[in-house]
C-alpha cells in the first residue's frame, strides 16, 4: 500500500468516527429532549428556589371610644402535594382519598363527592404537587378541614398547604368608609387613613422560600416563612362609631326626602378639631345613595350665605359698620353695572345689619361690602389672607382642594367680583373649609386645623400623638367675636334659621343657599342649588360645630328647611345622650346629700336600683317586701310582715306591689290618683275577710 493509499485510509477512518459521534450525540439529544425531558425539567424546577415577599397584617383602625372600624383577618388559599412524605405510599393515599373526597364535598358543597375523588386521583396520575383546593377559607374552617383524612396526618406530610393572606374587613361596614379609605394594589396613593398612614399601618414584609415546580408554578418549601413578617401599627381615629351612624342616618334620610344628588355632614368638636363624623352620598338611584366620593374634603364650590358671616367679621373689625347700622334693601334688588343682586326671600326694607344678617339678605352685605371697600378691594380680600382661608387646611388624609379666594391681582377680578364675594360667589370653598372657620368663631377666635387621627400605637404602646394645628390664635377682635356670636343665635331665634332652634339649648349658626354653575354654561342652564347651614351648640358653651350640605335637591332648596332637619336632629340626640351639656345638671355626692326616696313594695327592684346607683345600703331582714326608711348612714330596708287574715299596710307602695299584695289576701280594689299610695280605706292590722273592698288614694 502507497503512502496516498494509507493516508486517505486514515482520513476516512477519522471522517467516520466523527459522524458515528456527532450521530450518538444528536441521538442521545433527542433522549434527553424528548425521552427523559419531563425528568429533567423537574429535576431543574425543584432545584430553582427564590425568597418571595410576605405581606405582613395591616395595623387596625379603631374609632375614639375604642371600635374596631378596621382590622386584617387571615385567609387561606388551601393547596395540596399529592407526593408529601406522608402520603407518597399509594396504598395510603388511595385508601383514603375517597373518604377526603366525600368531606371536602360535605364541607364546601360545591361538588360532589365523585367529582372531588376524580380530581384527586388525576391530580396523583399526574404527579401534582400544588393542586388547588379551595380560595378564600377563614381560619376556623382550616382548623376543620385539618381534621379531613390524609390531612390529619400531620401538618406537613399530609399533603395540606394553607397559604396565608390577610384579609381587609370593615366590622361597621358603610360608616365612615370613606374616611377609612382603602388600599388598592393598583392605585399608589391611598384613600383616607389607610392611604395617609400606610407606612404606619402595613407592617414590615416577611421572606418566604419557594420552589419552582412543573408548570412554571412556585411552591412554598416550608409551611411557614422563613423571616416572620412584623405586623402594622394601629391607629386611634377621632371618629365616634355612634355619631358617625347618627350624621350617615340623618343625612340619608334627608336626601331621599329632598330627592337630592349628593350631600355631606361633618360633625366637629369645637375645642380640640377632632373630626367625630364625617357622611358623604352620592345618589346612585331612585333612594339609594352610597358613599362615593367625600365632597367634605373635595366638593369645593360657591359657599353661598355661609360666606357672609366672613363679610361681616371684616366689615365689623374694619368698624365699617355696627350690627345697630342700617340698610335699606328696598325691594330685594340691588343693581350693579349689568348684574342685579336679589334676595330670595324679597325685600325687607330698611333693617339693621344684625336683622340683614338673620334674614340672609344678600342686597344689604352686598351694599355695605362694595360701599366700604371698592376703592381699596385688597382690604377686604386681606382679612380672608391674614387667617389663612385661601390656603388648604393641611388635613392628615389626602385630597383635600385648594381653597380659591380671589384678591385684585386676580386676572378674572372685575367690578362685580367683590359684591359676590360678599355674599359667597366667586370662590371656591369646601365644606369642611367652612366649618372650620365656624369652628374658630365658636372657639373664641382660635382657628386650628381639623384633625382625623389623635394617636398611633405599636402592640398597645403609643409612639405617636397628634393635636390640632393653630393655624390662627385670634381670627377678630373679642369685640367683633361678641357681636358674631349673638348675630348667629338671632338667626335660629329671629331669622332663617328657626328650625333648628330648641327650648332645651341654644344654637348658632347660618343658612345657605347658593346656585351652583354649571360648567362652562354657568348659571343660566338649569338651576341647581346647594343648601346648607353652618353652626354650633350650646351657643353659650359651644361642644361641637357642624356643617351640613345637601347640593341638587327637588323637593325644596333652601338651607333653612333642606339641611337645617339634618343638623336638628344630629345636635338634638347628641345633646339627649351627652349629660355634660345639661347645664341644669348638678353633681350629687354621696354622703353629702339626701339619699333618693324609694316607694315601699319589692325588695329585689329597689335593691337592684340602689346597688346601680352605688347607694350604701343596709339589709337588716330578707322579706320579698318591705317599708324602706331614710337614715343617715344608708338606707335601711324595714322588713314587711304580712298576717293571714290581717289588713296589709300598703303605704307607700307603688300600684304595682299594692294590688299584687292586695290580691293575694283576697280583697277588692277601688283606686283614686296616680303615684305611691298614701292613704287606705281599711287601716292596716285591721281583720279582713275575703272579698271585702279595699279604696285606695295614690299621689
């Protein structure tokens, strides 16, 4: 053989080698692709592990007496291994799984027993290790469904996975929702306190390791995570869970009366702006209204006549004029350039300001505002800056709008602007803006900044206190405070605000009637009005402001007879429940003053009253019935001992004990009064027989 020969033998030789390994290799590929494939990529997913996040429990949200307004709960997605370690022998899962089947079916009722045992026994056919049982199942069924067979087993190897999620429930459910707000995933600025104290609330995220399985899924490796998440700080809202469903009952009464589109209450107290209700509806349909939108802190618009006790504070500290100054509104109209001012209510004639004020004349503060400042507008407009009213409020939950009080700097200010103003038009004030001015008239001149939440706690400890913001230590003169003061009372004793007048406190506080503009077609479209009333009470001790606003009504539209039910029936049950206000109310002091009388009869009621009132008394004897004796150190309770045969003495018993006692010994009643009995026609100890008539006086 040449050397060409054997060369090109070895080139061959080495060609084919390398062809025979390339073919045992594409080979062994699609082995490894196609034949072992589904081992492989297992293999591959149990070995990929990564930490996930654990969302911690949200701190809870209580009201000022202490409810629960918002709280987390647990909730389980319920996961099963159909290959845990203790279920891996086929002999046990299959001689149970139709017994886990038939419970899972009683428990949930959503399926049948069979189809439960198919979806299981596919599940294992398929060697699944995450089979989803059941979404959305609350602590006290996990502990049931433990109990199922297979899962009894044990808490891992039964093949149970409970993964935990925290569920947001409001135990009130619709009072004060919006004020609570909510957190949404999708949304990155929070509503209401939920949204303002998030950092506080949602806690600190815990690690938990998850495995990669068939399917892309990631599967918890242990039941619990791995680093705990720390739950959320509480917080301590100054809501009060009864006032808040009292202002939401009222208003949503009042609505569906008035057939109105929305409308808003706060309820304030006036020493320390802590906000103890705030209701806010939207009308969805024909009598139904939710709570949408919160037009308390957003519904910025034309005030209105609430403005005008501003007008008048200015007016008064400038010395402009005097509530004792006169006005002539003529018949009601007052005309200006192209624009005529009218009162709703026509013309009074010639009034003082004070009476201009209770009447809610718009001609009269028109005319005193522009005869005072037209040459000099900023004046006016000085006042509303110098205590902050064209600045927001700064409240601890977001979305409140920015106040627009004009001044002549103002490109849109013309000859007409400041009239308006005088009376509430061209501006742009919430509700709430509102009532805090009101609050600062209440509180002596001092103008703070309401406030939502008073304290925020960590496992009971408090870490941090809010108190409300000064934004103005005196808004007037204590002068021009006086003389506001008893123009708000003329206007529930003299004027539009008669309706909620009441003999048993005073109050204060102003009607509003405004035309809300519609967009860009103004005031000349279809008429809308927002009414309201603005005020608080006692007058003479101011405890709490409210402002109520009902905007769209169809069944009437002024403030006096629209919103002024409202803040009647808030301030009326509030003042019922809240002894404090009773100024007549003094305090009884045990031991320094006389012990109340009780009438004789049962001893177990006056018993149960004495021991309610924390009255000392001594139990000389144990007669169901008795004579009760006034002493000096107690009550002693003189025991009644009843003779067959004899007259009972009946004195000083009521109704009730004496015909009982009466009846028993068999005789005949005639009664005369009504009280305690003072007086009976046959005297006790006498003998008696059946059936004789017994006259009974009671006082």
């Amino acid at each position: 053989m040449n050397i060409r020969a054997n060369i090109l033998l070895r080139v061959y030789l080495s060609f084919g080698l390398i062809v025979l390994l390339a073919v045992a290799v594409i080979v062994r590929l699609c082995d490894v692709q196609f034949v072992e494939g589904h081992k492989w990529r297992a293999m591959a997913d149990s070995l990929s592990t990564k930490y996930i996040n654990v969302d911690a429990a949200r701190g809870n949200i209580y009201s000022n007496d202490g409810s629960l307004l918002a709280t987390s709960v647990p909730e389980y997605e319920l996961r099963m291994d159909l290959y845990a370690g203790g279920i891996s022998d086929s002999k046990i899962f299959y001689a149970k799984v139709d017994s886990l089947a038939m419970k899972l079916s009683q428990f949930f009722a959503d399926k049948t027993p069979k189809e439960y045992s198919r979806i299981l026994r596919t599940a294992r056919a398929d060697s699944v290790r995450y089979l989803l049982i059941k979404r959305k199942v609350n602590y006290q069924d996990l502990k049931t469904i433990r109990t199922f067979p297979l899962y009894n087993i044990g808490k891992y190897s039964g093949g149970l996975m409970a993964i935990q999620q925290n569920k947001r429930i409001l135990p009130f459910k619709s009072l004060a929702a919006r004020t609570i707000g909510y957190k949404n995933e999708n949304v990155s600025n929070g509503v209401g306190l939920e949204g303002a104290y998030g950092n506080y609330i949602n806690g600190e995220s815990g690690k938990r390791l998850v495995q990669r399985i068939a399917g892309g899924v990631w599967m918890p490796v242990n039941d619990e995570a791995e680093i705990a998440p720390k739950e959320g700080s509480d917080i301590i809202s100054t809501i009060d869970i009864n006032m808040q469903d009292l202002a939401q009952s009222a208003l949503e009464k009042q609505l569906i009366k008035s057939n109105a589109d929305y409308g808003t209450v706060i309820l304030m107290e006036v020493e320390t702006g802590e906000v103890r209700a705030v209701a806010n509806f939207t009308k969805e349909s024909d009598g139904v209204y939710k709570e949408m939108f919160n037009y308390a802190i957003g519904g910025s618009q034309d005030p209105g006549s609430t403005f005008k006790l501003a007008s008048y504070m200015a007016l008064l500290e400038d010395k402009k004029i005097d509530t004792n100054t006169t006005v002539d509104t003529g018949n009601g109209t007052f005309r200006i350039f192209n624009h005529t001012i009218k009162d709703s209510h026509g013309g009074v004639g010639v009034v003082t300001a004070k009476k201009a004020f209770e009447v809610s004349a718009n001609t009269a503060v028109a005319k005193f505002v522009y005869g005072a400042y037209k040459d000099n507008p900023s004046q006016f407009t000085d006042h509303l800056y110098r205590i902050h009213m064209n600045e927001r409020l700064g409240l601890q939950i977001p979305g409140e709008t920015k106040p627009v009080i004009k001044n002549p700097s103002y490109k849109s200010w013309s000859g007409l602007t400041l009239p308006q103003m005088a009376y509430g038009y061209e501006m742009q004030i919430t509700p709430l803006q509102i009532l805090t001015f009101y609050n600062a008239i209440a509180n002596n001149g001092k103008y703070i900044a309401p406030i939502f939440v008073k304290e925020i706690r960590r496992l009971g400890n408090p870490i941090e206190q809010f108190h409300a913001r000064v934004i103005s230590e005196q808004v007037c003169s204590e002068s021009t405070l006086k003389k506001l003061h008893a123009m708000l009372e003329g206007v529930v004793t003299e004027g539009t605000g008669k309706l909620m007048g009441s003999p048993f406190y005073r109050v204060a506080g102003k009607t509003g009637t405004a035309q809300v503009a519609d967009g860009r077609n103004g005031y000349k479209a279809k008429r809308s009005y927002q009414s309201s009333f603005c005020g608080y009470f006692p007058a003479d001790k101011p405890k709490y402001s409210i402002m109520v606003s009902v905007n769209g009504a169809k069944n009437g539209y002024y403030g006096g007879t629209v919103a002024g039910p409202v803040f009647k029936e808030i301030a009326d049950r509030i003042y019922a429940s809240d002894m404090q206000m009773y100024n007549d109310m003094t305090d009884h002091l045990v031991g320094n003053t006389k012990s109340p009388e009780a009438k004789a009869g049962q001893s177990k009621a006056v018993k149960s009253v004495y021991n309610a009132l924390g009255i000392k008394a001594l139990y000389a004897a144990k007669s169901d019935y008795f004579n009760s004796v006034d002493t000096s150190n107690g009550i002693v309770y003189e025991e009644y001992n009843s003779v067959k045969g004899m007259m009972p003495n009946v004195s000083g018993m009521g109704l009730k004990d004496a015909l009982y006692l009466l009846g028993n010994a068999g005789l005949k009643t005639q009664i005369k009064g009504s009280g305690k009995v003072i007086s009976q026609s046959v005297p006790a100890g006498m003998k008696i027989g059946r059936g004789l008539l017994v006259q009974l006086e009671l006082n």
